[in-house]
C-alpha cells in the first residue's frame, strides 16, 4: 500500500489516502492518482482509513461516505480533532451528495463533495487544486 | 258525540215533563184547595194524574208520528255538525248560523291540528331513523369520533373513540371532556377550536399519542391525523341562557401509524435503492473513463477493466431483477411457470456454476442428494434464482478453506422437498437473525467480506413463501456457519417423491 509514485517526470507529488468499501473504486482512484504520481494507501471502512491517516497523516483524503464501523463523516471528524492530522483537506465521494450539511462541513476538513457516478479525472483535478492551494477555504460549488 | 247529544236531548225531554207535571200538580193543589165540594176534589185529583199522563202520551204519540226525529233532525244532532236553518226561523235561524259558522271553524282548526299532529309523527319518525342510521355510520367507523357540545361536554362518541381514548361510552354522556381525553395537547386543541368559533374552518393537524391502556402492555405512541370542526349552534343567537358561540366541536381522529410507516419504508426503499444503484454504474463510470483517458497502460490491465465493468453491468442488471421481481411478487402480478421440478438436476446445475467462485476461494462446495427421486410443482427458473442466491451467499460469507453443502430431502410430515444450505462461514449475530430475509439488510461487519446488493434473501423469501407457500429459515451461530433452508410443498405421486 505504501508505494512510492512519482509523476511521468519522475516527481512525488503528494501523499494521499483513498477510503472505500467499493473495492472497484478503491482499485480506480488508486490507480488514477498513481499514475498522476501520487503515493496512494487504501482502506476500506472508516476505522481503517483513521489509523492508516494518524500514522502517517497524508496530504489529503479521498474517502466514501457510507462504510462500515466508522462512516466516511465520522472518520472525518475524528481526523479534525486529532493533532497529527487536523490540518488535513478532504474529498467526500458519495451516492448521497444531499445527506452532508452545512454543520457536517464545518466541523471536518472536508472541501469538496463529488457525487457518484465520478469522473477519475475530476477528482484528480480536484485533489490537485486543493494542494495547490493548500489554504483555499473556500467549499466547491458542489459541497455548499 | 251522537250519544252526548242524546243524553242532552234526552234530559231536556224529562225536564220539560217534569216541568208540566210541577204544573199541572200545582194547578190542580189550587183546584183542591178552593173545592168545596167532594166531587170537585176528585176532579182536581183526576186532572193532576191524567194532565202527565196525557203529556206522556201525546208525547209518545208524537214520537210515533215522527215529529220528533225531525225536530232532532232540525238541530242536526245526528251526523253532521251544524244545524240545518232550512225548517227554522227567525232569531232561531240567526242563532242557528252563528252556532254553524263557529262549529265549521272549530272543525276546520281540528282537521287542521289533527294534520299537523300527523306530519310532526312522521317527521319524528324520519328524524328518528335519520339518528339510528348515522348512529350506526359514526360506530361503524374505524376512526374515532368524539362530538362535544358548547359547555365542553361529550355528547356523542363512538366504539373508536371510546377504545382509544379508554373510556366507557354508554356512561360518558355528558361526562366533562377533560375526564374523557387524558392527552393535555388534544384538549387543548378542541378547546382553541371551539373558541376561535370559526364554523367554516376544519383545523387538519398531525399529533402523535399514547393510545389508552398502561403498563406493560402500552404500546407505542401512535401517530394521528386529527381534523377538528365546530358545529353550528342549536339555539339561535340571542336565545336567554343560550351562548353565543359555535354548538359544538366534533373531532375525528384517524390512525395514520402504519400509513406513515409504509411511506417510510417506501422513501427508504427509494433512497436505498437509488444508492445501490449509483455504486455499480460508479464503477463502470470510472473504468470506462480510465480506458478513454488511457489510464490503462497495458493489455492485462485493459482486460481487467472490461472484466470489472462487465461484472458490474452484471451486478446492476442483477439488482434491478431482484427490485423488479420483488416489485412483481410483492404487488402480486408475477407470473409463475408450474413444471415438475426436479431438485436434484437444480442443484448440480447450480453447483456447477458456482464452482469457479469456490474454488477461487479454495472452498469446496458439495452436494448431499439420496437416491431418490426429488420433485414438487414449482417454477424451475425461480427455484434456480433460491438456490443460486443461497450458495452464493455461502460462498462469499465462508473464509477460504470453508465447505459449502447443498442438501435436499423430502419432509412428509409437511409432505414437502426440504432444501438446505449448509456453510462454515462467519454465522449470523442473534440480533441480526430477523433481519436478514428483510430488504437491503446487509450485517455491517460483514460487508467487507463481499458484496451484495442485499435483496437476494428477500427475493428467496418472496419466492418460498409468497408464490409457492412454502418455508425458508436459518440455523446459524457466529463463528460456526449456518444453515439456510426452504421447503416448497409437492403433490404426493407414489413411487415418486417417497
């Protein structure tokens, strides 16, 4: 799960956490984000995606939001109040893109809500835009 | 009538011979007094008994002439009121037609109170079948009524309201409302209804309740739509002691618990299904972009592709047959192709094809058939899809290594083939037990084991219980595996089915 990636330059461009327990999706985005030259870890329920973050915090989380033991909104959450990772952006992928509100997002990380069916492509825009600019507060027309 | 009038005839006769014998005495007592002479004494005596007695045969001679009926006749005492002015004259004649016009009015004001008397009966008995009818209407209804009367007072309620409410309806007439309703809320609502005194407005609102009886045996609240009225006031406005507000409130309290319970299954239902939906077509979504974008950069990798986004396509084409045959069965419009089934040749046809997904997860998957012959009267095509989904589930909920065994035998006592599935898989937690045959219930923790679109068992009970009225169950113990079976009734053929 810890593999290295670097982009066709050869350039590690970011760390990152996929979390799904649609292991087709895991399997997409992961190979998506590789070959953009991110290093890319999965898990595939919340609990899972927690410690594999407050290990060894990413850069950013890509996470679903219907899992097992641990929801995608609560794993988000803990990871806000967790010192080692409550500085880290996500990307919340679900089937239920009405299901967050206002409060869900202000008491996580999370900057963009993408509906499925996604785009492979969309979402690596995105995660490139949020590490771009890191700061960038602002939700995406989609989460507000 | 006619025999007051001949009592009345009668006594004026003997007054009037009293009358003449008084006198024809007194006449004679004077004849007796100033007779000096013997025979003139006998003379008096003589006339005082033959003047009477003359009086009483002229009297008769009379009657025997006729003379009387027609005097009688002449004041009409016999048949019609009135009297006939045609034989009178004179201050008797004008005395006569006043006496007829006041008999003809006095008449004519009995016919008419006699009518009135008549319609008012008959009004009181439609008014009377009008109450029993809507009596019987108003207890007939499954939702409760309570009508209250302008002092807040129960004046009518039905077998509903008085089983939900919990009060005794033969002595609660009259009864204050805050005896007969416990719920504060409620009460309070009548009460605003009835003093807002708005008679053109019903108030519709939703209110949730303790249905009567306590203790143990309490159910849950239940969930009521409540349509409040006021009725018109009986009395006009302005009547002393009347008030001036509305008669009264009538309140109808329907049960709507189960109907919001299936409206949230349904929303449920949709929203689950929607999901479920979307997690399939994801995938697909996802590969087919990733070989547009040339994501997948060798030939292995581009065959792995189109082999997940065609098992995918096949597990979206797989859910919505399971939702649309549920849908079919549950709405009762499936339509069923009765042949002799023969259990055995279904499950080696079954084993056969899931033997690639078994072995890929070293479990061996085995048959345990006896040496007779097995059949019932069933869909084929549907006793497949129960079996099919049965071992699928062994297989993907049994860890690599585990056995899977599909068994069929014939129970007589229910004089049906009994089909079992036996695995060594995770087992089912108790309190997942009576979930598991229920739409898109999937045992978390299980989830990860493999996927589902959790209406496979709820199919395989629609298809067991609800077309062929047969059984399905499950033995099972975490950590142990567990045992799905189902039986489907067959017709006895000796020789046959043992």
């Amino acid at each position: 799960m810890n593999e290295q990636q670097t982009n066709d330059s050869g350039t590690l461009v970011g760390r990152l956490i996929v979390v799904d327990d649609e292991m087709h999706i895991v399997h997409v985005l992961a190979l998506k984000l590789r070959n953009a030259g991110y290093e890319v870890r999965t898990a595939a329920d919340g609990e899972e995606g927690f410690e594999l973050a407050t290990q060894n915090p990413p850069d950013l989380i890509i996470t679903d939001l219907q899992m097992p033991f641990l929801s995608g909104l609560e794993m988000c959450a803990k990871l806000r109040n967790h010192p080692s990772t409550s500085k880290v952006p996500a990307i919340m992928l679900t089937a239920r893109g009405h299901a967050l509100s206002r409060t869900d997002l202000d008491t996580t990380n999370i900057r963009l809500v993408l509906s499925k069916p996604f785009s492979p492509r969309q979402v690596l825009e995105e995660v490139e835009r949020i590490l771009g600019r890191p700061s960038a507060g602002a939700l995406s027309k989609e989460a507000a | 009538m006619t025999n007051t009038r001949s009592i009345l005839f009668g006594s004026a006769w003997v007054i009037a011979l009293a009358a003449l014998c008084t006198g024809s005495a007194w006449f004679a007592l004077r004849l007796v007094e100033n007779a000096h002479a013997e025979s003139w004494r006998w003379l008096a005596v003589g006339t005082m008994l033959a003047v009477p007695l003359a009086c009483a045969l002229a009297v008769q001679g009379l009657a025997r002439t006729g003379v009387v009926n027609r005097a009688r006749a002449a004041l009409a005492l016999e048949g019609s009121v009135g009297i006939n002015t045609g034989d009178c004259s004179g201050w008797f004649r004008t005395l006569a037609e006043a006496v007829n016009r006041r008999l003809a009015a006095e008449s004519q004001r009995t016919e008419q109170l006699t009518a009135r008397l008549r319609e008012a009966e008959i009004r009181l008995s439609i008014a009377e079948a009008e109450r029993r009818h809507t009596e019987t209407i108003l207890h007939s209804l499954r939702d409760a009524v309570i009508v209250t009367d302008p002092f807040n007072e129960l004046t009518l309620a039905n077998p509903s309201a008085a089983k939900l409410l919990g009060f005794d309806q033969a002595g609660s007439t009259h009864k204050p409302i805050e005896d007969i309703v416990k719920d504060d809320e409620l009460r309070r609502i009548i009460k605003e209804v009835r003093q807002s005194g708005m008679l053109s407005k019903q108030r519709h609102i939703e209110h949730t309740m303790q249905p009567a009886g306590s203790g143990p045996n309490a159910g849950p609240p239940a969930s009521f739509d409540v349509t409040i009225a006021c009725l018109p006031p009986r009395t006009p406005v302005g009547t002393p002691g009347a008030p001036k507000e509305v008669g009264g409130v009538v309140t109808i309290l329907r049960d709507i618990t189960r109907e919001k319970e299936i409206s949230q299954m349904k929303s449920d239902f949709v929203s689950q299904a929607s999901h479920e939906l979307r997690t399939p077509i994801a995938s697909i979504n996802a590969y087919v972009e990733m070989l547009l974008d040339a994501e997948a950069r060798d030939e292995a990798t581009k065959q792995e592709f189109y082999s997940i986004i065609k098992g995918e396509a096949e597990r979206l084409a797989r859910m919505i047959d399971n939702m649309l045959n549920i849908s079919r069965i549950e709405a009762g419009i499936v339509s069923v192709d009765r042949s002799e089934v023969d259990f055995a040749k279904v499950i080696r046809e079954v084993i056969e094809m899931m033997q690639p997904q078994a072995k890929a997860k070293n479990i061996m998957l085995l048959e345990r058939i006896g040496p007779l012959i097995y059949t019932a009267e069933a869909d084929r095509d549907m006793m497949h899809q129960v079996i099919l989904n049965l071992v699928s589930n062994a297989i993907k909920y049994t860890p690599e290594g585990g056995r899977a065994t599909v068994s069929v035998e014939t129970d007589d006592n229910s004089r049906s083939i009994l089909v079992s599935i036996q695995d060594t898989g995770l087992g089912i937690p108790p309190e997942a037990m009576d979930k598991v045959f229920g739409k898109f219930f999937r045992i978390e923790s299980y989830k990860r084991m493999a996927k589902g679109t959790g209406l496979g068992l709820n199919l395989v009970k629609h298809i067991v219980e609800t077309v062929h009225h047969g059984q399905v169950g499950v033995f099972s113990e975490v950590g142990m595996g567990s045992r799905f079976w189902f039986t489907v009734p067959f017709e006895f053929q000796s020789g046959r089915s043992g």
